[in-house]
C-alpha cells in the first residue's frame, strides 16, 4: 500500500496537548493499517508562535523527524533546540512539548508504537 503524505486530508487542532494556536495535523496511517503495535504514523505542520503543549505519554514510545524548520523542545524539563533532520525519540512514558519559535513552519513526521 502507498500513502502520500503531502496529500492526506488536513485537519486543524487548536491547543494540542493544551498548547498555543493551531497546528495542522495530517493523520497518514492509523492502528488499523498495521499489523504491528504501530499506534499511527502523522504529518504534524506547526506555525510560528503554535505549540504542541507539554505533555506526558504513557506505554507508547513516540519519534518526532524534523522535515523542515526549528524550534525548541522541552524533553524530560529540559529545553532543547531542535532543527530540520533531527529525529527525537520520547521514551514510554515520558514527556514533551515542542514550540515554534521561529519564522518559519515546523514540519514534522510523528511516528508512535505501542509497548507491550
């Protein structure tokens, strides 16, 4: 199966994660296109000034890949500047946000498996 995922249907979420502004959020794989633990595989595109609030996960294991843009990251309380090409893996049960405090778009890839 082939998904595109500069062509799935864009959704628009306000506080994600109790954060700031909209984020556009492009749901390409779901739980129920594989067979694996794999939760869902998103396409997240986060404006300048939006957020993606600070949050804790429970027994999943989350990757965000920065496509395009920076910003700053706050894992495990720690702020972190992140940039095009990073690949940030949030452990089960972690913790995380992501702010745009640039000018440009973040444009990221979010991949999350369950942990069995």
């Amino acid at each position: 199966m082939i998904r595109n995922f500069l062509e799935a249907d864009k959704q628009v979420q306000y506080g994600a994660h109790d954060g700031e502004g909209p984020v556009e959020l492009y749901e390409i794989w779901g739980n129920t296109d594989f067979s694996s633990q794999c939760d869902f595989i998103d396409r997240q595109v986060i404006p300048p000034n939006s957020t993606v609030g600070y949050h804790k996960h429970g027994s999943n294991e989350e990757m965000y890949i920065i496509l395009e843009g920076n910003g700053t990251m706050t894992i495990a309380g720690k702020e972190v500047k992140v940039k095009k090409g990073d690949m940030i893996k949030n452990p089960p049960f972690g913790e995380h946000g992501l702010v745009n405090d640039s000018t440009e778009n973040i444009d990221l890839l979010i991949i999350q498996i369950a942990v069995a």
